[in-house]
C-alpha cells in the first residue's frame, strides 16, 4: 500500500505518515491516475511520456 499523511491530534499541525487505510486505497489509485492524466495532458512533452 501507498502512504498518506495525517495531521496529529495534539494540535501542533504536525504530520506524520501513515499506510492508506485499506478501505481508501481504490479510491486513492482513481484519483492518483486522474491527476497523471491532468498533468500529462497539460503539457505535450509530458503527454508523449504518459502514452
């Protein structure tokens, strides 16, 4: 699984990293592979890399 980071609870605003819940990780894998593709999109060199 991937990582995520979550703010503490102390209230520092600190973070500290942590697995991705296993309920979250299919969700989290769309929304990876839609921002690639946004990105990719944005720029032509980047688009020819991603096909």
């Amino acid at each position: 699984g991937g990582k995520a980071y979550q703010f503490q609870d102390d209230g520092s605003g600190k973070m500290k990293e942590i697995d991705i819940p296993s309920d979250l990780e299919d969700l989290v894998a769309s929304q990876q592979e839609q921002i690639i593709e946004r990105i990719a999109e944005s720029d032509d060199i980047l688009l020819e890399k991603y096909l």
